[in-house]
C-alpha cells in the first residue's frame, strides 16, 4: 500500500481573478489557477487555502459621482504545512472564506471638475512666481527712473539718443516746409 502511496499527488483548479481597474468594460479578468501538492508516505500535509471579496469601485461620470461597485471571490493565500503523519491522513486541506477582510479597489477618472482644478493650481503657480520674481525687478527699474528724474541723472547713450531724434525732427519739418512753398510763385 505504501508503494502506491508513495506518488501521490493532489491538484486544485479554480478561476482567480486579476483586478484592472483602467479596463471599463471587464475589470477583472479571470485567471486560471492550479495549485499541486505532493504526498509523502512519512508526512501528513496540512493545506489552507483563503479566499475574500474583492470589492471593486468605479466612477464613470464626467461630473459629480456615479460611482459602481462590483465584487468578486479573490485566492487571498495559500499555506503548506508538513506534520509527522499520525493516523490515516494523506492531505488535510482547509478551503476558507475571509468574512471580515476585503480588498477594496477604488478607481476616479479624470473628470471635468478636477481638470479645471488642476488648471487653476498651474495658473497660481505661475502667478506665485511672477509674484516673486518679476514685481521685486520692476519695482528696482521704477526705482531707479524716480532717482533719475528727481536728480537729473541721464544716461550718456540717452543723451545722444536724444540728439540724434532732435536732429531726425528738424530733418523731417524741413521737409515738411519744402512740400508746401510751391515751385512756381502765384502772382496777383
């Protein structure tokens, strides 16, 4: 009897299920499963299996919430224990059922709302930094015009920036001038 013992094998096949949240139409996809044990003539082996819920929620809506939850019976874990064999038992295995424990899966799409949020957040961002970095440089530019003006300091370019366009303005009403005196004089 041993000898046909001694090879011994228990297998379990069952459909597990792999939790995809980002898939909409089929969020779990089924997985088979097989689980094998080999006997031994001198060991018992003790054998749990668990399973629990697992509870899936989904929000579909483009604005507010609609959120659907579905469940599925989930493998939790698996344990092997080897024991001395004491009486006639090859495999003790125990299928349990976790009442007080789930898994929980929540998955939000994008929705209107949190796009115009997360917009408003980027807007702010960037004011903070024109907040920090360009109001401090015009406030130096101000600054300096007001000394400027007050003490009748100029710039050396801006001196002869200022010719040249006194120069360009007289240019242009000579011109202007010219346009009107006629070739020909009108006699009276």
């Amino acid at each position: 009897m041993d000898k046909l013992l001694q090879y011994c094998r228990l297998a379990i096949y069952f459909v597990d299920y792999s939790v995809i949240p980002s898939d909409k139409t089929i969020p779990f996809q089924p997985l088979g499963r097989q689980l094998f044990w080999i006997y031994g003539p001198e060991f018992t082996k003790q054998i749990d299996i668990n399973f629990r819920f697992t509870y899936l929620n989904i929000c579909y809506c483009l604005m507010g919430t609609d959120i659907k939850t579905t469940n599925v019976l989930t493998l939790s874990c698996k344990r092997e224990q080897i024991s001395p064999k004491s009486g006639n038992l090859l495999y003790d295995c125990f299928i349990l059922f976790e009442k007080n424990v789930d898994n929980l899966t929540t998955d939000l799409y994008q929705k209107v709302d949190r796009l115009k949020s997360q917009l408003v957040d980027v807007f702010n961002i960037f004011f903070t930094v024109e907040a920090i970095i360009c109001r401090p440089l015009s406030q130096i530019e101000l600054d300096s015009k007001l000394i400027n003006r007050l003490f009748n300091f100029e710039d050396p370019t801006y001196k002869s920036d200022k010719k040249n366009r006194t120069k360009i303005e007289i240019q242009k009403t000579v011109k202007r001038k010219k346009k009107f005196i006629p070739k020909h004089p009108i006699k009276c």
